[in-house]
C-alpha cells in the first residue's frame, strides 16, 4: 500500500524568507501523481501544486515549486519570499494513475509566517 | 469557479442520534468523496462515488453510510452517532480521477 510521510508536524519562516517542506511516499507505481493542499485556519482546502510522475520537469506556482526526485520517492515544496497568507496547514498526496485511485494525504506540516 | 457546499460548519448531536451531513457540488463532477479529518492524523477518506448511486468504501468507512441519488449530491449519514465520530468531516468533488479535488468548507461535529 502506498504511504505519505511528512515527517515536519510544524515549521516557521520568517516574511519574506524562504521555507521548504517535506514529503516522501512509498510506492511501487511508476505511474502516479504528487499534490501539495493548503488549508488556511479556518478556510477550504485548496490545490496548490501538482505533479505528474512521468514529467521530469519540477512544477512551479508562482513563489511555490517542487522538488520531486522520483528515485528518492521525494516531494518537497518550496515557498519563497513567504508571505503571512503562507500561514496554513499544508498536505502533501499522492494518487495512483489510471482511471480510479484515490488521494493518500500525509498527516500535515503546520507552516507559521513570523512578520 | 467550483463551488463545493456543505450544509453545516458546526453541527452538535448526541450519542446514538442519527446524522446527515449534506454535500453539494455546481460543476457536474462525476466523483464526490467524504473525508474526515483529526489532528495528527490527517484526512483519512471514509467513503466515494464515481457516479450517480455508486458508492465504494474507503479506508474507514465503519459506522457511515452514504447516498448519492443525484449527480450534484453526495451524503454522509452517521446511523447512530458516537462520540469517536467528533471529527471535521471535508467533501470533495473532482472531474475525473486524476484531476484535482475540490473541498467544501468542512462540517466540524460534535459528538456528546
């Protein structure tokens, strides 16, 4: 069975700087897709950014990006110039490929944005 | 924009009531899912549907049922509340599989 780690329960940047968070998975599929989710206190949970395991190619959102090192079965994200609306819990999934499959969320790093 | 509707934001009941929490999608999206989510654990996926009365369990789908007579719709029933139900419970809705999944606002109920 596939697994998400995050292995950061809570991480702090300070504005304007730049904050990293991680993610690995467990999978034996070659064939799949990686998600990072922001959820704002108290606000929907929204996609930030997502990548296809068969592009090499790492995905960019504006101040957000990935690394994805498909050997490692790594997936960490990257949020520059970090902004006090930053401030939220993030997830990291995964999804198998093909027509069904559903989303595997890792437990959550909570990001905190120090003006 | 998709808009994915939850009935309640709060909602209290008592041990052994039945519940109904109600989700509402506008984008005619085939798939709908019901999540719950706790502290430290993350969202754990209780149970979805590809189509219109079709339903699959998820991983933890003991102690829910659920309904999906229309397209846009897609409910989560608790048949006889517990207090280990205490959850915020999040619905989803996506195109297809492999697209990205909508959330609603989140139910966040109660238990006593």
């Amino acid at each position: 069975a596939q697994t998400v780690t995050q292995s950061q329960p809570e991480m702090s940047v300070q504005e304007a700087e730049t904050v990293t968070l991680s993610c690995t998975y467990d999978t034996s599929e070659s064939d799949y897709y990686l998600f990072w989710y922001k959820q704002p206190p108290s606000r929907q949970m929204i996609l930030v950014i997502r990548q296809e395991a068969y592009k090499q190619q790492n995905a960019t959102e504006n101040r957000f990006s990935v690394n994805f090192q498909k050997a490692a079965k790594s997936f960490s994200l990257k949020i520059s110039d970090s902004q006090l609306g930053d401030a939220a819990m993030y997830f990291c999934a995964y999804r198998n490929g093909g027509s069904q499959g559903n989303l595997i969320f890792g437990k959550g790093t909570k990001l905190s944005v120090k003006p | 924009d998709v808009k994915v509707t939850q009935s309640s934001r709060y909602l209290v009941k008592r041990t052994g009531e039945k519940v109904f929490l109600e989700c509402v999608q506008d984008m005619d999206h085939e798939n709908m899912f019901w999540y719950r989510q706790d502290p430290g654990l993350g969202l754990r996926l209780i149970y979805f549907s590809y189509d219109v009365k079709m339903k699959e369990k998820g991983d933890i789908p003991e102690g829910y049922s659920v309904s999906r007579e229309k397209k846009e719709r897609f409910s989560l029933i608790l048949e006889s509340a517990s207090t280990n139900q205490t959850s915020m419970y999040l619905c989803a809705s996506s195109l297809l599989p492999s697209n990205e999944q909508f959330f609603g606002p989140g139910t966040r109920l109660t238990v006593l």
